[in-house]
C-alpha cells in the first residue's frame, strides 16, 4: 500500500496521502504519555486546500446560534459539527486520507484503523475553557485502542485555546465517570494536582498536529482573541475493535456513530470505514 515516496512533501504541495516518517521511538513515547504533537505533517498547501470547505461545512450545519452569555461551560468551549465527510466530497478526502490514518496505526500498534467519526471544534473568539475530559467516556467499545488527531486549521497560540494534555493521564482510575462539565475541569484538575501529573501546553505552528488516546485527559484555554480558533479532529479507532454493552450515556454515540450494530460486533458500518491498514 505504501510505495508513494515517504520524502516530505514540499510547502506549496497538497499532500494528504504521502507517509509522515515517524520517529521510531515516537510510538512508545504515545503509549508512555497518552498523546504526541507531530510537527510539519500538514503542508500550508494542504491546510490552505481544505480549511475553506469544513469552515463551509461548520457554518452551514452547526446548530447552536445561543448568544455566549446563555451557553452552559461545553457550549462556550467550541462549535461542534461530526461527520461533516458525509456532506462534502472535499471534506471526505481529508478524513479518509491515508497520511493521518497510518500515523494513527503505527502509534497505536495495530494493523489498522477505522473511522469513528469526525468533528470539527471552532472555538469562536471569545469563547471559553475546554473543560478536562477523557473522549472514551462517551464511547461503547472494547479496547483503548483509540485515538483523535487534532487538527489547528491556523497557527494557534496560547492565547487561542491550543489542546493542552495530562501526561500519562490515560491508565489513571479518576474522573472516568465524568462528561465534559464544570465538575470535570474542578474534580480532574484537582485530582492531577493531587497527584502531580505534569501538564503540557504548547502552541502549534501551521501544519502542526497532535494525536492523544482516548482515556487521556485533556484540556484548553479560552480564545482571547478576536479570530475564531479553526479545528478539525478525526477519531480513528483499531480497524478490529469490537462494541461494548452500552452504558446510558453512551447510547447516543452507538446510534449516531455505529448504527445498528451490537455489543460484541465490530463497528463495520458506511460510517465506519477502514481507513488504512498495513
Ligand atoms: O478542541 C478542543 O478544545 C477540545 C478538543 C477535544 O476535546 C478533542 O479533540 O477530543
């Protein structure tokens, strides 16, 4: 699958399938740390060709036109849309493409991966904290052979709200029970305190991006600027992984995200295609 040269590509080129060469001791440093930032995957080329098409997409199917002042904490956090590749063919070959879904493989360890879905995480200008959270917590599957790659659409600073992460947070037996609330970003940060997890916060330069795991606790600030903080994340999930029974605040995410299958069954719907395998 791979004989498409793996030398970067140049600046001004559109790349979204050529290999990204991984340092080899990058997918331990993922598995010690529950998250690695990736710098230069993404040419300005590449950002350029696709940021237009899902800031359209965002725009037209995003639901929440609440004034900020009466959004609860999550709704002040971001704009989200998910599975905008189901309504654009541009937006498609980006979430489909090959370059992010092998990185995701090879830090995982496993022979392939599949979509979960993908999102897209504006947090408009002025808009607030990321509360601490872990993504599994939402998700019915089997294994923690997930994971999300974060995408900044332009450079982002501290001051935009840059994804900050809990190193190692993944194998910790705290706030696993929490959605995305006021209460996790006090319980978690709290309990990190406590246990003085190192935080790492870092601003990402175009073309920079970061893949965390699914039980890695993460965070951002609030975008203090006056320019709209443009992400784009897909969630990659082992190409094997099978469903687990649902708890209730789970059952959304089944329906919406894997249709029709049940526990035990591997998510191998339209909306879960395999997206790279060795
Ligand atoms: O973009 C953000 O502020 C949060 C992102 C996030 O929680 C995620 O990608 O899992």
């Amino acid at each position: 699958m791979n004989t498409i040269s793996s030398a970067p590509a140049p600046a001004g080129e559109v790349d979204v399938d050529r290999p990204y060469e991984l340092d080899p001791a990058t997918p331990a440093r993922f598995e010690r740390d529950g998250f690695v930032r990736l710098p230069g995957v993404l040419t300005p080329a590449t950002i350029a060709h696709f940021e237009p098409e899902i800031t359209a997409k965002l725009i037209e199917l995003n639901t929440m036109h609440l004034p900020m002042s009466e959004r609860a904490t999550s709704q002040k956090a971001f704009l989200q849309v998910t599975n905008l590749w189901q309504h654009s063919d541009l937006v498609r070959r980006f979430v489909l493409s090959q370059k992010l879904g092998r990185i995701a493989a090879e830090l995982m360890g496993v022979d392939g991966v599949r979509l979960y879905h993908d999102q897209a995480l504006y947090k408009e200008p002025d808009g607030g904290i990321t509360p601490w959270h872990a993504d599994q917590y939402y998700w019915p599957l089997n294994s923690d052979r997930t994971c999300t790659v974060w995408v900044p659409l332009q450079p982002t600073p501290a001051t935009m709200g840059p994804l900050e992460f809990a190193v190692g947070s993944q194998n910790v037996d705290f706030g696993r029970d929490l959605p995305i609330s006021d209460e996790s970003e006090a319980t978690v940060q709290k309990a990190l305190r406590e246990r003085d997890f190192e935080v790492s916060a870092e601003p990402y330069d175009l073309g920079d991006v970061s893949y965390h795991s699914g039980w890695t606790f993460h965070r951002a600030g609030p975008n203090t600027t006056q320019s709209p903080r443009r992400v784009m994340t897909i969630i990659f999930i082992d190409a094997d992984i099978t469903v687990a029974p649902p708890a209730d605040h789970q059952r959304a995410d089944l329906d919406a995200f894997m249709p029709g299958i049940e526990p035990g069954q591997v998510p191998d719907t339209p909306l879960n295609p395999v997206i790279y395998r060795r």
